[in-house]
C-alpha cells in the first residue's frame, strides 16, 4: 500500500498512512519528519520521504507530537539506522521511554466496541503494530524555545491532554499548524466530518485537551494539518471554536 502524499503547501506535505497522518517538511535538499505513523507504516514512511524527493539521510530530526504507537511507531528505527534525533516536548520524553504509558487499553476499547467503527479501527491497529512495544531509546526535549533549527523552522506549542506532553507545531511564516491529536478534521471512530476532538477514550485527560483547544485559537493560521483526518483550509482559530462547540 502506498501513501497518499499531498503538498499543502511549498515545501510541506501531507500523508495519509493506514489512519494515521505525518507530515514532512522540506527545504532545499534537508527535510523535517513529524509523526512516523504505526510501526506498520515503516515502508510507507520511507516512501513518501522518496516521493517528495528526499530521502531518509536528509531528514534532520523527527519531531513527535506524542507517543502513542501510531505516532511514534518507527521513531526509533529511524534513529537508529540514520542517526536522526528524535525531539518530543519534555513532559513526553519518559513516555516516549515507555517509563509509562497513556494510550487507551484493549479493555476501554472492547467496552466501546458497541460504537460504530470502533471494532474495525480496533482490528487495523493492533494488526499495524497499536500494541507493540516501540519505546525510543534516547528521545530528547526540545533544544531550544521557540523556532527550531530546522526545515520548516517549526514552533512547538505545548497543548496537554491527549497525553501530557502533547505538542503541535507551527509555522507562523507559512500559516501551517501541524495539530497531531489535540485537534483531528476525522478518525474511523468518529461520524463527525471537520475540527473535532478525538472520542472521549483516546484523551489521557479530556478536560485539559477541551482546554488546549483555547491554545489553537491563538495561533495564527488558515492550513491546519492534522493526525487524523484531511487537511482542514480556514482560520486555525475557527476550527478550534468549532472543535470546542462540539466537545461541550
């Protein structure tokens, strides 16, 4: 299966892996990974790199918005095999250690199977690798606040709940916020179309990621690119309003 890789905008794509999205950021011959999809998707990680024109070796870092398995499944591959460091906010680092770990469990998913597509959701990820065990070895915080060093020069914004250290990334210079699980355009779970949080089961603490919603409406920005779902077109700030109506 290939990805479905879609340029957004100069030098930042989209894709779409096996209900999982990662983006890549591009600038002249280096690039930024965020997100690696479920260990599963490892080919097609590789691939859409080739298919953007770049290739794993000039990929400066990969950047995590949190460590769930369908984000951080080939992490430490990639660290391994080509020296990328991996950078997560510093409240996510012993997570992406598996110290602990904050994902929904195989009882929370059997009790909410009852819900539209959560079985057949269920199915594809333990088969695309939801349950293994992909802890990365050395992950690091974010070595500097503010821009990063790197293609795209992304902004990490802290926008807790989904987990602890769940952060997203913009790029105010482009309008681009890369929202990870804090704000989803659609799952397989869900029946809602456009900005939405994630069903209840999926948040380590939902209060605090309906919260982080009022983080999103102070970003500057009309390209929202999702975990879960198709890039969303529009002020960041009104879909994080709409996400928010929704959730209450």
């Amino acid at each position: 299966m290939r990805p479905a890789v879609q340029q957004v905008a100069d030098g930042a794509y989209l894709v779409h892996g096996s209900n999982t999205n990662w983006v890549i950021l591009t600038e002249g011959d280096s690039a930024t990974l965020v997100d690696t999809g479920y260990p599963g998707d490892r080919e097609q990680v590789l691939a859409s790199l080739a298919e953007v024109g770049g290739s794993p070796e000039a990929v400066e870092a990969v950047l995590i918005t949190h460590a769930h398995n369908d984000h951080l499944g080939s992490a430490e591959y990639l660290r391994g095999a080509y020296g990328m460091p991996v950078y997560l906010h510093e409240a996510e680092v012993p997570h992406a250690r598996r110290e602990f770990l904050h994902q929904v469990n195989v009882g929370t998913v059997l009790r909410n199977g009852w819900r539209p597509g959560v079985l057949p959701w269920a199915v594809h990820a333990i088969r695309a690798g939801g349950t293994a065990h992909v802890p990365v070895t050395s992950p690091q915080p974010f070595p500097t606040a503010g821009p990063l060093d790197l293609p795209g020069r992304p902004v990490p914004v802290h926008t807790p709940g989904h987990t602890d250290g769940h952060a997203a990334y913009h790029l105010p210079d482009r309008g681009i916020v890369i929202s990870g699980d804090a704000l989803v355009s659609g799952h397989p779970t869900s029946r809602t179309k456009g900005p939405q949080l994630l069903p209840d089961m999926f948040h380590h603490e939902r209060t605090r990621a309906v919260a982080s919603l009022e983080v999103f409406e102070g970003l500057e920005g009309d390209l929202l690119l999702p975990g879960h779902g198709p890039v969303h077109r529009g002020p960041v700030r009104e879909a994080a309003l709409q996400a928010r109506e929704r959730a209450l």
